[in-house]
C-alpha cells in the first residue's frame, strides 16, 4: 500500500491507496477538496463563509454555498434530534475559552436562535455558529467522494482523526484502525476496530484542552467539559455522522452515551481512566461484535 498526506484544518491528513494507484493525482484531489472546505467554515479565516455569517447583522440572510448548507443543515438536525446535548451555536464561548477567535456572544443550544431555508440562514439573535463538531468529517467525507469520482477504489483517509475507508485491503483484509489511550502527551495503541466500507471519529477531553478544561461545550450549561482523561469512538456511514455523534457521546459521558448507543443501535466505545488501575473500556453491543480485544481493564 502507498501511503502519503499533508496539511489541513490545522493538522495533518495521510491516505493510504493501493500499490499500483496514482499517488500524486489523488494527493492533488484530496489537497484540493480539504483545502475548499478549510477556506468556507473555519473560523481561522477571517474571508470564510462562516466569519461572513458570524459577522453580519442579526437579521440579515446570507447566502450559502452547497457545501456549507450540507453541515449548516446536518448540524441543525443533530440539534433537533439531542437538544441541550449538541449545538453549532456554541461559537462565543468557545472564543470565550480561547479555542476559537472571535468574540464572546450569546451561548445556545436552541435552534430558534437562526433561520435556514436550506440555502441561506440569517441569525435572529446575537450567537456564533461554529461547526468544528461536524465539519472535519464532512471534509473527509468531500475528499473520499473525490477520489471515488476520480476512479479511486479501496483506500483509506484520515483527516487529524476521523477516518473514512473505501472497500478493502489487498487480500480482501477488512481495514483495521487503532483506537489510542487517552493521555495528552503520548500515543499508545488501544483497540484495533476493523472498517468495511465506513467512517470511524473519535472525541475526547485531554488533547485539546485549556488549563483544566477541555475544547468540549456542553450547550446545557455554556461551559467545557473538564479535561479527565477520557475518549469515544463512533463509526457511522459517513464521516460527518460518526464525528457528530462522538461530539455528542462526550458531552453525554459514558452512562448515558451507552444508554443512547444502545436504542440507536450505534456502534461506540469509551475508554476512560480508572484509576489506580490504568484505564477501562466500555462499549455498545453494536462494537462488542468487531473488537479484537475482549471488555475490561486496558
């Protein structure tokens, strides 16, 4: 297998083709799809479609290209779906805490706070859409349906953390992705978690963090979650939804994540510390079936 990458929404990218692909032409497709949605939401670009959204006046309707619609929309549905769990409107405090620029605004997880028509929104009150919880996913999603149209088959991408495979590998071998403990300032392999044909994100409180707080808003209360050491992975059918749905399953914590995993017949897994002992892995049913290693302290 042949494996290259590069640089993207402020970390790296790899993808991984088969041997007798054209690396170079698929390094230039998938550059190019992660650098057109890098340059439309992130709120590090001052000309982004987002910073002119954050930016006009309460009221005003913006009109959206498709790419951002898709995530405006997804998110919007997400919040409908797990209320006071999930919201893009998070965007003032996350300024506030200092993992985005901007200004600090109004925090909500209620939907009545901006109008979509499915290709313009305008806010109705003074809040800040961030969509950091969907749009890396969405970014691999763009860039697999980039190579797929360009002719690429059985491969993997990875986009600082959310992955998305195509097929198998050589010998008909299910892909195979590591889940890594989560201590800040190592990488020690977990669980190994065969993918056919999906997308696996995962989300957690100790590499992202601020002092003693993680990157992670609850909508509930406006304040990040406190960084304890602890990390989820969902695999899902896209990359938007499997990276959604992690943002949710931290928010929510393990009791309640499991809860909710297990009546949408959602495949995740949490591990988190457990100490003196070291660390420990709860998972849904749905993830029992395709780990290699069995329940229990890691």
């Amino acid at each position: 297998m042949k494996k290259f990458g590069g640089l993207s929404m402020g970390g790296h990218w790899s993808a991984v083709l088969h041997p007798a692909a054209d690396v170079e032409r698929a390094q230039e497709l998938v550059q190019g799809a992660l650098d057109r949605i890098e340059e439309t939401m992130s709120a590090w670009k001052p000309d982004s479609v987002l910073c002119h959204i954050n930016a006009a006046p309460i009221g005003q309707w913006v009109a959206l290209p498709k790419e951002i619609a898709n995530v405006i929309g997804a998110g919007l549905g997400l919040m409908i779906e797990m209320q006071d769990v999930f919201s893009i409107l998070l965007g003032g405090a996350s300024a506030k805490h200092g993992f985005v620029p901007g200004e600090e605004r109004q925090i909500t997880g209620n939907i009545d706070a901006v109008e979509f028509d499915g290709q313009r929104l305008r806010r109705l009150e003074d809040v800040t859409l961030d969509l950091n919880a969907i749009a890396k996913g969405y970014a691999v999603d763009m860039a697999y349906e980039t190579l797929c149209a360009n002719g690429y088959n059985n491969f993997l991408i990875e986009v600082a953390g959310d992955i998305r495979c195509n097929g198998l590998r050589p010998g008909n071998i299910p892909w195979n992705v590591t889940m890594e403990l989560p201590v800040p300032d190592r990488i020690i392999p977990a669980l190994n978690i065969p993918l056919e044909g999906e997308a696996i994100a995962t989300s957690g409180s100790y590499r992202r963090t601020n002092d003693a707080y993680s990157h992670l808003i609850s909508p509930k209360t406006g304040l990040p979650l406190p960084a304890d050491g602890s990390s989820v992975a969902v695999i899902a059918d896209t990359a938007m939804q499997a990276d959604g749905w992690a943002t949710v399953m931290s928010i929510l914590g393990q009791e309640a994540g499991l809860i909710e995993a297990e009546k949408r017949g959602l495949p995740v897994v949490f591990i988190e510390q457990d100490l003196p002992h070291g660390f420990v892995e709860r998972g849904s049913t749905a993830m029992g079936h395709r780990l290699e290693s069995s329940w229990g302290r890691l």
